[in-house]
C-alpha cells in the first residue's frame, strides 16, 4: 500500500471484500519474495566480489607470479578476469572495487536501501549503485572536512543517499500489432522492439477513435 494516499483512500483499501478483491495479500506476500531474493543475490555478489579481489591479489604476489613464469603466463588483469572467471573487464574491476570496501559501509548501504523499500519504494540494490554510494560517501568525507575546518559543516547535508529503480507509472498495450509502451518514473521510455513513431502514431489514432 503506497504511503501517498488520502484518507478516504486508506479506508478504501481496508475494507475485507475489497483486500480480498485486489489480491493485497498475495501481492505483499510475493512483494517480499521479490525483495529478499535481491537481498540474497546481493550477497552474493559481495561475497563474490571477495573471492575475486583474493584471487587477483594472490595472482599478483610474489608467489603467483612465480608460478606464472615457471609456467609460461603472462596475463594482463583483463586477461586473468577472462580466462580464470569468464568476466569482461568492467565488470572484473566493479567486483574488485566492491572487495577493497570496509564492512561498514557495506552494511550502511544495505540499511538505507531497507528503508527505501519500507518506505515502499524499490531500492537500486546493485553492485553498481554500491559503488556510486561509496563514491559518494568518500566525497562527502572529504568535503565535510574541509567544511569543519571552515565552520560550514552541517549535519545530515548532503547526505549519501542510495538510488532507486525507475517503476513504470503508465502502460499501454496493442497486442494485434505487438505494442508495448511504458512509461517509467524517471520519464524514460520504454517501447516493444520494432515499434516505430509511425506505429505509435496509428496506435494513439485507434485510442483517441475508440473513445
């Protein structure tokens, strides 16, 4: 249930017969296992992300690289990210950033993104929106030091906050001709693929026709 709803609004979705008849239960029921399956994947990417930057260290040490001469190796990071974990590069130094990050900013990230979602929203719970957080946090520590040092500080101003996934807050749906258009809170739009302005076009003249 949204937190932007009037107060005729709220009694509305109250009422039994009408819980009963929009499926509000089932859908906070499945709403939750949408959110906890993220927070898993999460997980394991951050354990992932572990893995992989103890991997490349230990590739990179004395060691290692040892091993690698005696056995006629020479791999740039791209190439080990490749040929060891199958993963392109960006995405190999995304994990290896994420695996240098304190606990507790990891930690601190999650708890914002929890509030995001009790708040009824749906938190960007992603490696690279960790990343932009941390980035955030690391500026925000900077800047806040040089603001104390000039009497500017204020608490809670420009505080890191975590993004959100855009939602779709319009749809429409043609099937005889395949169109799909969305339209998604960041005022992105998303539409099937093939769809041209000129299908729009005789799309919108078929709505504006039927009513």
């Amino acid at each position: 249930m949204s937190n932007n709803l009037l107060t005729i609004e709220r009694a509305f979705l109250s009422i039994p017969a009408v819980k009963q008849g929009l499926k509000l239960s089932e859908y906070k029921t499945l709403q939750r296992n949408v959110e906890n399956a993220q927070k898993k994947k999460f997980d394991h990417i951050m354990d992932l992300s572990k893995v992989v930057l103890t991997a490349f260290n230990w590739f990179k040490s004395a060691e290692g690289q040892a091993i690698c001469s005696e056995e006629g190796i020479t791999w740039s990071a791209e190439e080990f990210s490749n040929k060891v974990f199958g993963i392109q590069k960006s995405y190999f130094y995304k994990l290896t950033r994420a695996g240098k990050l304190e606990d507790h900013l990891i930690t601190e990230f999650k708890l914002k993104c929890n509030e995001v979602e009790a708040d009824g929203g749906v938190a960007n719970r992603s490696l690279e929106a960790l990343l932009k957080y941390a980035k955030e946090v690391e500026q925000g520590a900077s800047a806040g030091g040089q603001g104390e040092c000039e009497g500017e500080s204020k608490e809670g101003e420009n505080e890191p906050q975590v993004s959100t996934r855009p939602q779709v807050v319009m749809s429409f749906e043609y099937k005889p001709e395949g169109i799909k258009i969305q339209v998604m809170s960041d005022g992105a739009v998303k539409m099937s693929e093939g769809t041209t302005p000129e299908i729009i076009k005789g799309f919108l003249n078929i709505m504006l026709q039927s009513l």
